[in-house]
C-alpha cells in the first residue's frame, strides 16, 4: 500500500514540475471508446491501428518510476530499434519528423530500445505488428488535457509525411485503463472513486 501511495504522489509530482505549474491531477478510468470520443471531439484525426496504451498499473507504475510518463513526449527509435537522442525541444522534433529518412544517422542510446517500451504498452485495436523499419512514440493524456495540443501537432506532422520510409506510429495514450481491473488499494491510491 505504502509504495503504491508513493508511486502515485512521484507521479503527480514529476508532472507539476514538469509543467512548471502546481496543478491537481484528477485520474479517471478510461477504456477505447472513450479514448476515441476524446480525440473526434479534439478533432485529432487518427489512426484507430496506432492508438496504444499502458499494459497494466505495474507497467504505469513501472513507467512512472523511470520518469517515462510526460506529455507532451516524442520518441523516436531508429532502424535497430534504439532511442534516438533523448529529448528534442518543439521546434528539433517538427524537424525530426520533416527529416525522418535521416533518423539512422542520428545519435542514439544503445541502452534504450523499443522492445523495453513494448513490453509495457499494448495496442487498443490490434495486436503490436510491426510494418515499418523505425518506431516513433507520442505520449498524451486526457488527465493533462491542456497539455496534448503539442502531441497531437506532432501526430498530424507525422501523418502528413510525405516519405518513403515505413513508421510504426505509436499514439500512446498514459491513462488508467478500465481493463486493468484495477483493486480497490490501487484507486485509493490514485484518488479514484
């Protein structure tokens, strides 16, 4: 009980300074049908086959600890499955999605690898396939909403490429999911009702 309280507080935490706001956080228990309500009614035009999200609250507790749960977020993982150069501001990821055919002569972090984001993330509409030769994932959130305008501006970019080069897009949504089956212990935790 104690660590859940702990990986809960460490998450609203990381995400104030993150934002540089105090802001409450108030989680709610999401499923695919509202996710995609969510994002027709923020005009986001989507891929239901990239829509995507936590496995379970061990991989969100996992994520959560390894300060992998910000929005906005872009990760891109070029041809041998590695991170590319851990964070880009606003203006480099717009270029990085301008110049994807170049995504392999970037640097990158051999330590970081697509298979340890896949084993905590599952698809909402399809098993994971893997049709492109690089991965890009991008975080949001319904429960930061005034902070996905940059995620789904990144998804549109990505989208309207006009390149060659096959990209496995990974439109990762971070909220508790009603198929976590989530015990009492865990929502008090979360401050959920």
């Amino acid at each position: 009980m104690k660590i859940i309280i702990h990986i809960a507080l460490f998450f609203i935490t990381s995400i104030s300074c993150f934002a540089q706001k105090n802001i409450s956080i108030d989680f709610n228990i999401e499923n695919k049908e509202s996710l995609n309500t969510y994002l027709t009614e923020k005009e986001v035009n989507f891929e239901k086959d990239d829509l995507y999200s936590i496995k379970d609250f061990n991989s969100f507790a996992y994520l959560n600890n390894n300060d992998k749960l910000q929005v906005p977020e872009i990760l891109f993982f070029n041809s041998n499955g590695y991170l590319v150069k851990n964070r880009f501001n606003d203006n480099e990821c717009s270029q990085v999605i301008n110049e994807i055919e170049k995504i392999d002569l970037l640097k990158f972090n051999k330590k970081i690898t697509i298979k340890d984001w896949l084993k905590h993330i599952s698809p909402l509409n399809q098993d994971i396939t893997e049709n492109g030769s690089i991965f890009i994932i991008i975080n949001w959130a319904k429960f930061v909403d005034k902070f996905n305008e940059q995620s789904f501006e990144w998804y549109k970019e990505l989208k309207n490429q006009n390149s060659n080069l096959k990209v496995n897009c990974i439109f990762l949504n971070l909220d508790i999911q009603e198929n976590w089956n989530l015990t009492e212990q865990q929502k008090k935790a979360l401050n959920i009702e």
